[in-house]
C-alpha cells in the first residue's frame, strides 16, 4: 500500500475487487425450489377441500396471495425456512384424516 | 419451479405469473445469495435467508409485479433481502452471546476474510469497511457487489435518489479516510 492517502477511484477500485458476486451454492436453487413446491402444493392441496365449504367473500379473500402461504410463511420465520416448511408439509400429510380434517380444523378458527 | 402455483388464479393468469417469477428467481439468486452472504458472514445463514427471501417474494409478487409498473423488480427483492438481514441481526443481538463469541472473533469471520483471502490491499478495504454506519456499508454493498446503480439502491433502502447519492459518496469519503489514517 502506499503511503499517500487512497483517492475515491482508488477505493473505488478496490471496492469493485473485494465486493465480488458471490455463486451461491449448487445445493441452493434445488433447496429453494423444494420448498417453494412444498408450499404451493399444501396450499393447493388446502384450497381444494376447502373449495366446496367456503362462502364467495372466503374465496375471494384466499384469491390473495398474503393469505393462503401465510401459515407456511409464518413458520419460516423462525429462521429454519427449509426445514420447518418441509415439515410442515410432512405434518400435514401425518396428520389423521389428511387435508380435510386440517381444514375443517383451520376453519373453525376463522372468525 | 416448474410445479409453483399460485392457485387462487385462473390458469393463463397463473402460468404467466409462475413464468415471471421463475424468471426472476434466475435472474436474481445470485444477488439476493451475494447480498445474503455479505450481511451474515456464512454460507449457512446465507442460504437460509436467500430461502427466505425468495418465500415472502413468492408471497407478495403479485401485487409488487401489479404496483411495479413495469420497473424492475430487483431493488424490491434485494429490500426483502435487506429487511430479513436486519431481522438476523437484530436476533443475533437480543441473543445472549458466549464468552468464547466475544473473545474469538476468528470464530465468526467474516465472509470477506475468505473471498479476499491473501490479498493484503482488498483486506483492508474490507475492515474498513466494516468501520462504517451498517447504511453506508449496505449501500456500497448494492453498489459493488451486485451493480446497482443510485436509483435501484435507492428503491432498495426506501431513500430518495439525492439522499442515497449523497449516502454512497459519503460511504466512499469516510472510507478513504479510514483507510488513510490506518496507514
């Protein structure tokens, strides 16, 4: 390094070299993938048992996207997106009476 | 991707909108990934938050897609990226931390320890770096590493095109002086 002091293109320069692109790694775009898949399948999956149950303003309401992957969005919060989404699909599927009895058990919380 | 729906759309509208997304989720992970890995410091959060990301992206593209008016949506995924970041941080800081943390900062590097790994000049740029407001710092971070110019950095940081420019220039003169006085 020399001694006089660095000038804007200097750090400029320097910036460009040390703050590089960074490939993310191979297992990442499967990873994400999987589990946007997993989400949008349970969701999915819910819609259509509930299709048959829910009144017009229920449906209309689900038409946005906020509310059918909130459930699985709020469990990615915890900082484990992967993981926890992915079991909460397995959950999901565990669970005894499938799909429709999650609905129904989701549906008598609504309001 | 290819199996993504969005299921409360009629089908066209649905196909359209996984397309898109599709396309942005590739033209974008890289940028997300890289502006993940220089806020935590590790692959492993990385790529949690890159995950993250790209879920509440999915969550409301919609309707940013609808608001966007055709701009580019990167500054917008690039802000749920920053915002998750911030998240991280502000956990990592309620969280008590060990002893061993505090005394061996050779057990969290940081990231940019590695990338410029025995290059003497750019490791010093980046503890510089890191002598920075965490603002200027994510600011040159849109700059350099993902080549976001003042408009896209702007819409990322939710600041006026005049305050991020004078925010980068300020990030740039305060690193020239840092780098200065550690000569």
């Amino acid at each position: 390094m020399s001694e006089r002091e660095p000038s804007q293109a200097d750090v400029e320069k320097l910036l460009r070299s040390a703050l590089r692109p960074i490939e993310p790694p191979e297992k990442l775009p499967d990873r994400v993938e999987e589990t946007l898949t997993a989400v949008t399948e349970a969701a999915a999956t819910e819609l259509s048992a509930w299709a048959e149950e829910l009144s017009d303003s229920e449906l209309a309401s689900l038409r946005d996207p906020r509310n059918w992957v909130r459930p699985a969005a709020a469990a990615a919060a915890g900082g484990v997106a992967g993981g926890a989404l992915l079991l909460f699909e397995m959950r999901r599927r565990r669970r005894p009476g499938g799909a429709s009895a999650l609905a129904r058990e989701l549906r008598s919380r609504l309001p | 991707m290819a199996k993504a729906e969005q299921p409360a759309l009629a089908g066209p509208e649905k196909a359209e909108l996984d397309a898109a997304f599709e396309q942005l989720y590739r033209d974008h992970l890289r940028d997300v990934y890289s502006y993940s890995y220089y806020r935590v410091g590790n692959h492993h959060d990385a790529e949690d938050l890159t995950e993250q990301a790209f879920l509440q992206a999915y969550r409301h593209f919609e309707r940013a897609r609808r608001e966007s008016n055709g701009r580019p949506l990167r500054p917008w995924l690039i802000r749920i990226a920053h915002n998750l970041a911030s998240n991280y941080h502000r956990d990592r800081a309620r969280r008590p931390q060990s002893a061993l943390e505090h005394a061996d900062p050779i057990a969290a590097p940081h990231p940019t320890e590695r990338v410029v790994e025995g290059r003497a000049e750019l490791k010093h740029v980046m503890e510089s770096l890191q002598e920075l407001p965490d603002d200027r710092r994510e600011a040159l971070i849109m700059r350099f590493a993902l080549g976001m110019d003042n408009r896209e950095i702007a819409r990322a940081l939710g600041r006026t095109d005049g305050a991020t420019k004078v925010l980068i220039h300020r990030a740039i003169k305060q690193l020239e002086k840092e780098m200065g006085a550690d000569e």
